[in-house]
C-alpha cells in the first residue's frame, strides 16, 4: 500500500491530538466575564513566595536586561548543600513539566513504553505522546498508586520510564520510602523511575526515600511551584546522576529558566521558617476540609499534599458539584478526568477566609446535587 | 551487521555531541575570580527594560504563587492590536530560542534539511541537531546573508526551513523587504522561512517585510530580550498562520512563559517612547563604537542592531583581542566561531559610559595584536 503523503510537520507532531493538558481558570473567568471568587484548583500556594524571595525577585526584575547564568552556578551550589550531593547532580528546569518534557526526549524513541498510574497526571502524559511514546496505565488501587502494579507494567512491557508522583497528585496519597525501595528494585534494567516530588514539603518524612544521587534508576524532581508559592515564577530541579545530567545540557535549553525564578529560588531556600509556616497552615487546611466534607456526608480522601480530593460518589455527582461551584459560587476546583478518581473533586488548601469561603459554596451546592 | 546495542537514552539524544552553545559571562567571572567590569559580549540591553515594565514585574512578583494563564490571553491581544492580525496569529514562548526549539520538533523529522548561513545562530544549530535534522549552510556573502544561495540551497535540498535573522547576528547587516520576498517566493514547496526578528527593533523601515501572517510559508520570531531590555524575563513570540499555532499548542509548554514575563512584556509595549529612546541611543553608540574602531585602524561592519562587529583582520589577531579584552580589560565580548566572521570580534552597545570604557580597553589591547 502506498505511503501517504507527508505533511508538512514531522510525522510525530502532525499525529498528535489537539488537545491540551488545562482549561486555566483565566478562560473560566472570560467566558464568565467575571473574575472568580475562589481560585483553588491549580493547587497553587494561598500563601504566596516568601517575602525574602518576593524581595530577591523583585530585586532581580531590575536587572532582567541580563540573561540569567545559562549554568545556574549559584542556586545549583545552594540545591546541593541542601541535599547532600554535587553541584553536577543538579540540573535547573523552567517548571517539573519542562523537565518531564527533556526527561522523556532523553529516554524514548517513537514506540518506547512508559509506565504511570491510569489517571495520574496529564501532563506528563502530553509528553509521553509528543515524543511518540507509548503509555501504559495500570490502574490505581484504592485510591492509590500501586507500586507492585508499576514494576509488574514496567517489566512485562520493557518501559523505559516510570513516573509516578509521590506525594500522588490527584489522590493526595503517598508511598513510603520502603515502598518506593521496592518499585525501584523492582524495574527491569535500564528502566528509570521519575520520581515527581512536587508536593514533598508537605509530606510525612516516611514519604521521601533517601536516595543515592548516583543511583542510574531514579531521577527525583522538586519544585518551587508548590509550598514555595512560585509556581508563576517557572523553576523546578531534578536531582540525578552527573552522567544524566549532562545529558540533559545536549537538549535543554540553557537560557530557558528565567533570572527573576533563579534569584527568588536562592533566596527561597534559605527562608526554611516560612516555609515551615506555610506547612503547617496546610495541614489545619486540609484537616478543616476534611471537617467540612464530613459535615456535608462527603468522605476525604487522606492528603499528604496542598489538597484534598473529596469524594462526591459518583462522576455524575462530581461533575454536577464541579459545575455548579464554578456557576453559582465563582468557585474554580478541579476533578480528575477518568476513574476512579472522577467522582471525587480536588480542593486546594486555600487560606482561612477561602477555606471558610468554600466550606459555605460547598454546604449551599451540596443538597442539590443529583441523587 | 548486528545492530550496536541501544543505550539508555533515546536514539538521538544518545547521539548528540556534549557540546553547548554559549559560554555565558558568569563563567568567565568565576573563572578570573572577580566580576567583569563590561559586560558587552551577549548583545543583552545596557539600558533595562521599561520603568514601566520594571512596575509591572515587581508588581507581578506579588502574585507569582499563581501560575500565569497558559493562554497568554491579554497579551497575545495586545501583540495582534500591534501587528494588526488576530490573536489566534501570535504564540508566545519563553524567547525565541524556545519557539525556535519549537519550530524545529514541529517541521523536522530525523534527516530533513534544514537551511542557514555557515555561522549564523548557533541556539538554532543546536535544535536543528537536537531533532536529528541536517544543517545545509550556505557561507555568508561580503558579510552578509545571501538570500539567492539560500534559496538555492532549499530548493537544491528540498529543506523544510530556512533560517534567517534579520538584521542579522553575527554580522549586523540587514536583508530589505524585497530580499526577503523574493526569498520566499523562491522557497520550494512546502518549505518555510524561520524570520529570526530579534533585532527588528533597531532596522530601517524597509528591512521589516509587511508579511501576511496566513502566509504558510513564513513565521516570524519577535522578542523582548533585546530592545525591550527583558533577555532575563525569557519572553518572546511568533506570528504565524493559525493552523500553525495550533499546532504548536500540540507540543508546547502551556505553563511555560511566566507570570512576570507576560506582565511585564505587557507594560513594555505600552511604552513606546522607552523603546524610542533606546534605539535612538544604540544609533549613537553604533556611531561611537565605528569612530573608535575608525581610530585605532579597524574597520566596523555596518550594522542594524546593537551591536557592531569590528574587524580585526584576521581570527588570530580576533582571538587574541578577545583574550585580552577579557584577561586585561575584565571587559567580554564575544566573536563568531568560523570564517569568515571570526576575523571580527562583537561588541554590544553599552551606555555612554561602557562605550568609553570599552575604547579606552581597545585603544590599550590594539597595540599589542599580533601583526
């Protein structure tokens, strides 16, 4: 049979959906032609940067005539000290997503297999799929990733990467460091478990394994999005072994994370009490959600991170409280697109007057909701 | 013969040199153990972004725990109002280097020809290698881009892009409207002009081609990092037809232009008389620099940017003016890697006082040259 003729794009590019991973609550509010009331979908930090980064960024904005250092020298030296290894086991990205991003160019030829929980996080998934992967999903098991489940997936079908989330987003559950020990050990050779740390400043110190930077199997990935309130900012690392990391400087682009994210990242990083603030104000948040939900009949799901997924017992159900939060109260939450995670909704941890807020919108949509 | 057995990484990736594009200033300074006293070498702007603009990051530092909106919805208006298209032209990205990344993943499979002048962009080279696509270079001609070999060189090769900046970097120079149409109207089939913008902010009118933005054979770079003085904040944009930016949002990072870039490039386009301002005084440092070299026996490229390339004669006299500007004078420049651009060094407009600066250091380094 006679090839068709080909587009003008590449073949991996022109194959791809058009889809795209968010609807972001600024096209809510113009389509709403209003602004929203409470913006607590994006598990965004309530809390803000730190004012000591607040003050280096703006500090830095007055010196943005100058590209930023391409080597990233100095936050790389501070990101070592302060998880025990080399400066040449860091290496900087505008965001964990443009690190998942070179992390699966790095690894995956057109057809590779890679391993994440089914419904884990999109995207992740929209890489997987831009460089031609191929995703495999093994379920979640009651309402958590399943470590065994990964490591079988990964080794019947030669994956290349495993990704996972830990602190999971959008379950909020989490994996011991025994637990991850295993899925690790568990992987066939050559295959690299992503470890997406994006929420371990909020979680139990049981969740994040003491990992050897050296150790070819694992690349750890932080970011500065979540309890450090950054997330505009655009600056996440990965900690991993000298030889990846140098890899990564063959694709990633040297200019790309910004001078304003890398001076408020340094100046982050040594405000440990605020940041220690922000934690515990979480904690009360999700406690207080769980409080509201019970009171409404709904069950909460455990959190490690800056949310709670609610479960609203069916997708139906969810659908119609995702909804009717966004039309009758101006609320912006999320929900998990497929099962078993559809029937819940995903509540950040907003402050005390949005915490209070939303536990009102909630106790007016509830009663409503289909049966 | 057996195949070699693959290594962890992707085919590609696998097979890409370890090589970078830029050394970048900081190194230099860490290197010499003090900073440098002119920082001239990366074409950044002397004179900062907008006090306006500067307003608007610092106010936007304040709201960085949100993450910015991934359409980049009021700005991409305001850039269509500019260039009288619609917002469904433009595509923002974090500079031209991330769009150029971009262009190349979108139009390149492995092996497809990709056209640029034999020393022009190295950050484009980097991407067309990266794709696994083949540079095809026609040379620079009396120092300038030549558009008939270029469009020779496509046909001949059947390329998928060509590449051009104009004005142009490293040599300054400057392709007319005309040269540009006939360049495109010569392309073969299919193939597209990658109109590299960054400079277009210090051209004559008549370098700036009024390009269709539905023209499927053109897209056109734009940035903030040069005249607006905002290199750091990583902002620029495309104009493009539609159906190309939807493809680009196939592939793009949808998170990845942060929030203090959009408002700060927001702010900036709103302050034409800064721009004005700055232009007129890169004008006067073009001059100045072209006295100075006048003086000391160089000859200056004419240039459309801000920077000159003066030409020192030959590449070991270059280098060697190079390498002491830099060990002697604390003062970086840099200078095109292959002939026949590295016979001159290039010198970014600094402020009327690193202009003096900067003749007072050649007027000591030139003396010294090698013969």
């Amino acid at each position: 049979m006679a090839r068709p003729p080909r587009s003008r794009y590449a073949r991996l590019v022109a194959a791809l959906p058009a889809t795209v991973p968010f609807v972001p609550p600024e096209a809510f509010e113009r389509q709403a032609g209003r602004p929203l009331k409470l913006r607590i979908g994006a598990n965004e930090s309530a809390f803000g940067p730190s004012p000591k980064a607040l003050a280096a960024m703006r500090a830095a904005a007055g010196q943005v005539n100058w590209y930023c250092d391409p080597e990233g020298f100095v936050l790389r030296e501070a990101l070592a000290r302060r998880h025990n290894v080399a400066r040449d086991n860091i290496v900087l990205g505008a965001g964990i997503d443009d690190l998942l991003g070179l992390i699966v160019r790095a690894f995956c030829d057109p057809g590779d297999r890679v391993v994440m929980s089914f419904g884990a996080y999109p995207t992740f998934a929209f890489h997987v799929r831009g460089f031609g992967a191929t995703l495999v999903t093994p379920p979640y098991r009651r309402d958590r990733n399943d470590p065994e489940a990964l490591a079988a997936a990964a080794l019947r079908r030669k994956a290349r990467l495993v990704y996972l989330s830990n602190p999971d987003n959008p379950t909020g559950s989490w994996l011991t460091a025994g637990d991850l020990e295993r899925l690790v050990a568990g992987l066939p050779a050559g295959a690299v478990l992503v470890l997406d740390e994006a929420y371990s400043d909020f979680a139990p110190a049981d969740a994040i394994p003491a990992l050897d930077a050296e150790d070819a199997r694992v690349i750890r990935l932080r970011t500065f999005s979540k309890a450090y309130g950054m997330a505009g900012a655009r600056i996440g690392y990965a900690v991993a072994p000298a030889e990846l990391v140098r890899t990564f400087d063959k694709i990633r682009h040297h200019f790309g994370v910004n001078r304003v994210a890398q001076e408020g990242a340094l100046a982050a990083i040594g405000d440990t009490d605020f940041i220690a603030g922000v934690v515990a104000e979480v904690e009360s948040g999700r406690r207080e959600y769980g409080e509201t939900a019970a009171r409404l009949g709904f069950a909460a799901l455990q959190s490690a991170t800056n949310f709670v997924a609610l479960d609203i017992g069916t997708t139906e159900r969810a659908k119609a409280c995702l909804a009717r939060l966004l039309s009758e109260e101006n609320c912006f939450v999320r929900m998990a697109g497929v099962a078993p995670l559809n029937r819940c909704i995903r509540v950040t941890v907003g402050t005390k007057a949005e915490r209070q807020g939303f536990a009102q919108a909630l106790s007016r949509v509830a009663p409503g909701l289909p049966a």
